[in-house]
C-alpha cells in the first residue's frame, strides 16, 4: 500500500470488526472500507477502501477528509464530545 508521505509502503492497522461492505447490483464489484486511528489532536478523517478487480485482487486507497474550521473549534472547546456526538455536528450537502 503506498502512504501519505509517499514510501513505497505504510502499514495500517485496521479495524475487521468494523467495516462498511458495498456491492453493485449484479454483484460484479465490491469494496470494504474501513476506519483508521488517526493520531490524537488530528481533526482529518481516515478511510483505507479495498476495491475488488477481476482478477480476485483488491486496489486499496486511502481517503483523508479534513473537518471544516467551525466543526474543529467546537471540538476543540466541548473534548467531553463522543464520536457520535461529533458525527450529529457533520452535515455533508
């Protein structure tokens, strides 16, 4: 898998108890995506998706979102906040 700093590999442990499955209708494609620790005080957002090929492999890519300055501020000075909580705040358009 290549990392953010670009070596040529990073290792990450994943959480399997935990993942999102997703399958196209005639269920020629998959992908798991999974969740990442990301270091505390970090406010990005990480997802490894391992993407099914033809060939019975997976393409794996790693998806980084930041959290707009407004939603950073509010978990900055409420740290009592659950993850739950943090989500309820995220809206997406």
């Amino acid at each position: 898998m290549t990392s953010r700093s670009n070596s040529s590999e990073q290792i990450y442990d994943l959480n399997t108890d935990e993942a999102i499955y997703i399958e196209n209708n005639d269920g020629t494609h998959h992908s798991y995506t999974f969740s990442i620790e990301t270091e505390d005080g970090s406010f990005n957002i990480e997802n490894i998706v391992l993407s099914s090929r033809e060939d019975g492999s997976y393409k794996a890519y790693d998806f980084v979102s930041g959290l707009a300055n407004h939603i950073r501020d509010l978990i900055t000075n409420n740290p009592t906040l659950n993850s739950g909580q943090i989500a309820d705040l995220i809206s997406f358009p």
